[in-house]
C-alpha cells in the first residue's frame, strides 16, 4: 500500500460517517448500519493486502459496505416466512372479490405530493416496519434499492412466482395500513 493512499485509522476517522449515512439510507436502522459500518472496517484490515490503490479508499470501502449490505439482506430474505392468510380474509370475500367495505378508496389529487409530507413518510415508514421481515426486504430492495425482481430472486433464493407474491401481499397489506393510519385518521 502506498504511503498516499493513509492508514487503515485515517480511513476511520475520514470515511465513518459517509458510511454509516448510507449504510442507514439502505438499511433503515441505525443499530444494524453501524455493525455493518464495523464490520466494512475489519473486512478492510483483513484485505488491506490486496488494497492496490487502482480505486480511491473511499471507493473500495463502499464496495465493501454494499456487498455487507447485500449479505444482511440475503440472510433476512432467508428467513422462514409465517403467512399470514388473516389480511387476505379480511379484504376479500371467497370468490376472491374485494369486500364492499375494503375496497381500496381514492387517493385524491391533493395527496399528490405526499412523498413531501414528514408525516405521511413517518406512517409509511410504520407500515413498512409492520411487514413481516421477508416482505419488508424485497419491498425495500425492489423500491428503495431500484433492483430488478431477477436480481432479488437471485440473492434472496427465491423463485420468481414467489418473489411476485411476496410483491403482491406487501403492497395488499402496506395499502390497508396505509388507508387506516393516514386517509382514515
């Protein structure tokens, strides 16, 4: 490593807060990014060797970091899902046609901005939260993370048809929490 590229404690102290700010933007939880920002650090001092400068440290630590990220969400992807018929039931009668009283209602043209709104994105963020943890991270890698539904399947081990379902019911269910925490107050 040459000398102008720093020191492993310089990067530290220059790059932690880059990191960790997105490490939060692509994670949603403090907690979690900074483990992942300590964990980017020691996989960095176990391949310092191999650090050859063909990149800026700041890049190279942010290939690290994202494929951190990429694990974490590989890993809650992993993670059995509990279905949960109950939301199905509730919005739709046995043929499989909405319920008169849950219908999706209009969202009016006022509610245009609402991605502007503090409080809207404080009752999406809940909505999200309230997915079960497999639906949360595909909504998140699919919306937030802009990757393709063959790219998600791929790191997540899932296959497309269940992928699209995972799709389908999150949306069924961020709509009704959507609806009952924000157009129903």
């Amino acid at each position: 490593m040459s000398s102008n590229t720093g020191t492993l404690s310089e990067w530290v102290d220059q790059y932690t807060g880059d990191l960790f700010s997105w490490a939060v933007h692509k994670i949603s939880d403090p907690e979690t990014a900074k483990d992942l920002v300590q964990d980017t650090f020691l996989a960095a001092a176990e391949k310092i060797g191999s650090f050859k400068g063909d990149s800026s440290p700041k890049t190279w630590l942010f290939s690290i970091l994202n494929h951190k990220i990429t694990d974490t969400y590989r890993k809650k992807v992993k993670q059995p899902v509990r279905t949960d018929n109950h939301i199905f039931s509730e919005l739709f009668d046995e043929e499989g046609n909405w319920k008169k009283e849950k219908r999706p209602g209009n969202w009016h043209e006022e509610e245009e901005h609402l991605l502007d709104n503090h409080e809207f994105l404080t009752v999406l963020a809940q909505c999200l939260e309230a997915l079960p943890e497999t639906w949360n991270t595909c909504v998140k890698l699919k919306y937030l993370s802009e990757k393709k539904g063959e790219e998600i399947c791929q790191e997540a081990g899932l296959t497309p048809s269940n992928y699209w379902q995972i799709i389908h019911r999150a949306k069924l269910q961020l709509r009704e929490c959507i609806e009952e925490n924000w157009f129903h107050e």
